[in-house]
C-alpha cells in the first residue's frame, strides 16, 4: 500500500487546493482529471471572506490579484442600453456584485495547478470507474490506467461527481431551481467596458456581459424554465435552445448569439445545489461542488471550494484515523456550508420578471438598493456571507 498516498478526482478548483495543503502536511496526492488537459473555461469568479485567508496563507493572494479581471462594477440597463442602476466594485468582504479580487475561473486553475504540479502526480484523460474500501486502503480501478491502492480517495470532480456515488451512492439530493445559465466568450464589442451588463428581458430571461483581462468579453444567458434535462442536450443542440430562447430579447441579443454559434467554450447547467447529508464514507470524502455546491447564486462557489480543501486537508494532518478527521472536517464546514446555501426568499426568481412592468418594479428596487445609503446597511445583491468560519490554524503554514 502506497501510505501517504491521496487520490483527488478533479483538477478544478477543489482538487488542486487540496493537493496543495495534503503536500504541505506530508501526504502524497495524485489527481486524476477527466478532461484530457486543464480546463480553462469559465468566467469570473470571485475569492472571498476566509478563502481570501487561505489563498493568503498558500501564498497565491498576489497571483490572483494580478489576474483580476479589473471589472468596475454592475450596471442594470434597459432595452436601449440606458444605465438604471449601478453597483461599483465592493471591498472583497463586503456586499456587492463586483469584488475586489474577480478573477476567471481558468486563470485561478492555472495558479493552482503550477503551485502544485512538483509535488503531485496530475494523471489527464482518465477517471475512476471503482472503489474497494478494505478498511486500510482504497483499491481504485480506472477506466484506462492500471488499478492502485490508496490510503484515501477524495471526489473533487465537481457538481456532476460520478466519483460522489462510489462513495455515498445516491444519498445527495440537487436542489434545482428551474433556471439555466449558459456561459462562453464573445468578441468586445463597441459598447463594452470595464463594467458588467445586466439586462432582462420579457419571459424570465436575462443577459449579462462581463469584461475579462485578455480583450474578450464573457457572455453569459441566463432563463427560468419549467422544463427539465436542457443541460442534458448536446452542446449543438444547447446552442439551437438557445437561439430560438432570445431570438426576440433584444438589446444586443443578436450580437450575443452571433459570438455563442462561434464560441468553442459554451458551458450549459441548470443551476442548482448539492445537498449531501454527509461527505465521507470510510476512506473516501468529499469536497467542493462534488459535496456543497451553492450554486452561481450564492457566488460561493470557488471560496466554499478553497475553505474546504484547506480544512479538510488540516484535519487529515492532526488526527491519526481518517475517520476522525472527515468527521472533525465537516463539523467545522457544515455551518458555513448551510448559512451559504441558504438563499434569501425570491432567488432567483425575483431577478428574473415575466413582463415589461415587471422589469420596470426591479429597476425601481435595484436602485434604491444602489444608493450609497442601502449599500451602507448591507444591501447585498444575492450575496452570501463573506466569512462565517473561524479558520483553524494547522502546522505547516496552514
Ligand atoms: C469548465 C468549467 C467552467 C466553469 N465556469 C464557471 C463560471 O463561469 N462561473 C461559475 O460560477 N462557476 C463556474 N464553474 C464552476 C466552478 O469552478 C465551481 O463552482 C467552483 O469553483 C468549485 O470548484 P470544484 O473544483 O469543486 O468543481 P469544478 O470547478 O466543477 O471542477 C470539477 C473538475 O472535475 C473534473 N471532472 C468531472 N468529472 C470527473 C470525473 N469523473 N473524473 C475526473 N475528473 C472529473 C472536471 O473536468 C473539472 O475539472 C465552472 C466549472 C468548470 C469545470
């Protein structure tokens, strides 16, 4: 048996950052990662509250702040592109749609993955199709590379884990929300600027552009529907729903739809939240999305990520039994997994109004909550709590 040695499914967010501490505290992680090479799509995220602590601690704080997006803020506008409220970049800990430290979900892949490619073994293009937990060790089977035994699994791999039902079977429950969103990467156009987009249209539907740091904007669509398994659909086929979804949103609809029937990074999900009701089972956890996603809503997602790869990799440096440690390592995330997943009532229904009239009473409600003065007594757009964890200290700098 390989005694120090971790198997992480998932080179994303979670997987890396747990490499990272599990290297420090002396364990010996292997990644394994689906895709054949790091994926490097997305958007902008944000890293706050006590995941800006860990990233400080894991000595990435100014990496990330120099990949920052450099967004000056929110901008609700109407059909003609008339601003009707506006949010500007917030402190990282406070309320806010911009924070401080905005970066796309591929530059901080990137950061993670050089913090750690000496010290962990990165296998790509292959996944787990089994686990034998012997009570000393995992025997993992891939679907290419040869079988190996383990002292300890970890499913980083994220909303969709196949990894999370060899563990904990079916017991997860995903919180939908009936909306999906959509995001790719389209030229900047004339209009564009450092501040963020967000336009709704008639029907439930809403489009937001972003400004990244690299001359291209980040589109993303975004649509309440009752119907089910659009994510499901192949990427041609989520590029036609959506072309016939906003054939008639107008403002610059078919200017977003142009870039989406040429963007090559189009990325479809139904939004929604994984509850699990626990994150381990013997040798094997959890963490990140494949455990807790709090979903695009909460805007939680990466620091939740980061929060939990650094706890769970501490407590596996101070207790001798695993066991122990996965318990002691979801007794101190739990509550800030559950203040984050709680969504105030109305989300995200309320940013999505059916009529004309309806979207004229948001734009009344969001500039009031624009004001300086509401900004001044919390008034947050969907934001979840920045911090609500007091982070441990471990050895090792952790
Ligand atoms: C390509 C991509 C784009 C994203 N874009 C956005 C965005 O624009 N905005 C946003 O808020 N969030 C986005 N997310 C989600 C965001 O990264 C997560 O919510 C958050 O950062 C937590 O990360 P995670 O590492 O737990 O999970 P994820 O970021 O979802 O990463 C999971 C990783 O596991 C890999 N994987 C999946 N299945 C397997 C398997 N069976 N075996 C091995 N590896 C597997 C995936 O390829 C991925 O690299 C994106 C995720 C991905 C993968």
């Amino acid at each position: 048996m390989e005694h120090r040695t971790v198997l992480i499914s998932g080179a994303s967010i979670a997987g890396p950052a747990l490499a990272f501490w599990l290297a420090r505290h002396g364990f010996r992680p292997v990644v394994v990662e689906r895709a054949g090479a790091l994926r490097l799509g997305g958007q902008n995220i944000d890293v706050r509250g006590a995941a800006r602590k860990v990233a400080r601690r894991m000595g990435i704080e100014d990496d990330i702040r120099a990949a920052t997006t450099g967004e000056q803020g929110l901008r609700f506008v109407d059909e003609r592109g008339a601003t009707q409220a506006e949010f500007p970049v917030e402190n990282a800990d406070a309320g806010g749609f911009t924070k401080e430290l905005e970066i796309l979900r591929g530059d901080l892949a990137r950061i993670l993955y050089d913090r750690t490619r000496d010290t962990t073994e990165y296998i790509f293009g292959d996944q787990i199709t089994a686990l034998r937990d012997h009570g000393d060790r995992v025997t993992v089977s891939f679907e290419h590379g040869a079988d190996r035994d383990v002292a300890l699994v970890v499913a980083a791999d994220g909303i969709r884990s196949r990894t999370r039902s060899l563990i904990v079977g079916d017991e997860p429950r995903i919180r939908r929300f009936g909306l999906y969103g959509s995001y790719f990467t389209i030229p900047r156009g004339a209009s564009d600027s450092a501040w963020a987009r967000w336009y709704n249209a008639p029907g439930r539907r809403a489009i937001l552009l972003r400004p990244d740091n690299v001359g291209t904007t980040r589109a993303s669509l975004w649509f309440l529907s009752r119907q089910r398994g659009h994510e499901r659909l192949g990427v041609a086929e989520q590029k036609a729903l959506l072309a016939s979804v906003y054939a008639d949103a107008g403002w610059e609809a078919p200017r977003v739809l142009a870039g989406l029937a040429h963007a090559e990074d189009a990325y479809f999900e139904s939004i929604s939240q994984v509850m699990a009701p626990r994150w381990s089972h013997g040798r094997a956890a959890l963490v990140g999305d494949a455990a807790y996603c709090p979903s695009p809503l909460s805007g939680m997602g990466a620091s939740l990520a980061l929060v939990g790869a650094y706890v769970l990799a501490g407590e596996l440096s101070r207790h001798a039994d695993p066991r122990d440690a996965f318990a002691a390592y979801e007794k101190r995330l739990r509550p800030l997994v559950d203040m984050v997943q709680k969504l105030p009532p109305g989300v995200p229904w309320i940013a999505y109004p059916r009529s004309r009239p309806g979207i004229s009473v948001l734009h009344r409600v969001v500039r009031l909550a624009s004001s300086p003065l509401a900004r001044r007594l919390g008034g947050r757009l969907g934001s979840s709590p920045a911090d609500g964890i007091e982070l441990p200290d471990y050895p090792n700098g952790g």
